[in-house]
C-alpha cells in the first residue's frame, strides 16, 4: 500500500487516529511521509457526571493528549487543527459548515490521502464525517476509511461489501510501542476521570485488540 503525502488523518474524537491507524502513522511518518493530523470535535463529553474535568477542561485536556499521541507517532504540533466542533454532536452540525471548515484547515497542505473512520463505523460522529471530508477532499486524492469500532459494535452490514470497497490490513508489527505509547496519552480515556462512573473509559480488550492488529482500511472502488 503506498500512500502519497502530504497525509491527512481525520479524528471525529482525540484516539480515533490512534487506535484505528496509529501503526500505519507511525510506519509513515519513519518513511518521511508528511503526515498532518485533523481533530473534529472537542472531545469535551465523555465525562459529562465529572466536576474535576468540567467540559472545557477536559476539552482542553484531550486536545493535549491528541497532540502528545502524534508525537508519539511522529506528527508534530504544527502538522494539527482542530476544529472543536460539539463532541456527540456532529451530525447536528451543518455539513456545509463542516466542509467549509475542513477545506480551510487543508489549504495548508492539500491531502494526497486522506485517512477517516469507515463511513460507517458505529458511532454517530464518525459517521457524520465521512460527508463533509470527503466532499472537502481535493479531487484525485486517494481515501481510506479505518475501522475504530467495527470489530467491537458493528452490524454485518456496517462493514463494506465485497463489491463496494477494497479491504487492506496493515500489520501493527514493529510499530506496536509507539501505538501504545499513542494510545496510552489518551489518560483521560483509560481511568484518569475517576468522579464519573457513567463516563467513558477504553476497555482493555479494545485497547489489546488494537495494539494487536491488524489496521483495516477500505477504499472504496469506482464506478
Ligand atoms: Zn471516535
């Protein structure tokens, strides 16, 4: 799979990019690939019940922790945006609006490849992306969707048919410490909340399947 820069790696919610393709990143970035990184929401609601991490603070932290799994994997500050669209609500949001957002961020470094969540991957946000990206994606660039929560919450027909994309794995193999160190920034999502027992936290085996690997990636077939 060879995939041109500059790269582009959309994230409805910071360990998104992490989990679904941080192998991938990482084998990238060590190529020389340039590889940019695209935060959507503010990832402020997944711990609604907690009074230490108020939502702006948990924003804030979770934007920290997205740029600190990047580095991780080879991606630096200034290759990031984020937009701080509404967590859990991206499919409220105007999809012309998103698109307008979307392509300002990409003037920077017009993607190549473009690498989101499978459009449909089971969660609303990741869904609700997969409109405004791709129709902010430059013509003739080449899209990929990964897989975040299809092993774990997908339906048969949440996975593309045969017809309708091309399936690639990617080993995680020699890029299963950085992955872990990536997705391990993400505290705030793996125990670090504690004053909100309905809040999110990773499950373990989610978090040890990913590192396992491998990374799917669908691109779509034409015509
Ligand atoms: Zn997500």
């Amino acid at each position: 799979m060879t995939l041109l820069g500059p790269v582009w790696v959309a994230a409805p919610h910071p360990d998104d990019e992490a989990l679904g393709c941080g192998a991938l990143l990482a084998a990238l970035t060590a190529a020389g690939r340039e590889v940019w990184a695209l935060l959507l929401t503010d990832g402020g609601f997944s711990h609604p019940g907690s009074r230490e991490f108020p939502r702006d603070r948990l924003a804030a932290e979770r934007a920290a922790e997205w740029r600190a799994g990047l580095g991780v994997l080879g991606v630096p500050p200034e290759r990031t945006a984020a937009l701080n669209l509404p967590d859990g609500a991206l499919a409220a949001c105007d999809p012309a609006e998103v698109e307008r957002l979307v392509r300002a961020a990409f003037v920077s470094a017009p993607p190549a490849t473009l690498l989101l969540p499978w459009r449909r991957d089971p969660h609303p946000d990741h869904r609700a992306a997969w409109e405004p990206l791709t129709a902010a994606c430059p013509p003739g660039a080449r899209v990929l969707g990964y897989a975040v929560w299809l092993a774990e919450r997908g339906a048969v027909a949440d996975w593309p048919a045969p017809t309708e994309a091309r399936a690639w794995t990617w080993a995680v193999g020699e890029h299963r410490a950085a992955k872990a160190r990536a997705v391990a920034a993400h505290a705030t999502q793996l125990g670090r909340v504690t004053d909100d027992p309905g809040g999110f936290t990773l499950a373990p085996e989610m978090v040890r399947r990913a590192l396992e690997g491998p990374e799917l990636y669908f691109e779509e077939m034409m015509g």
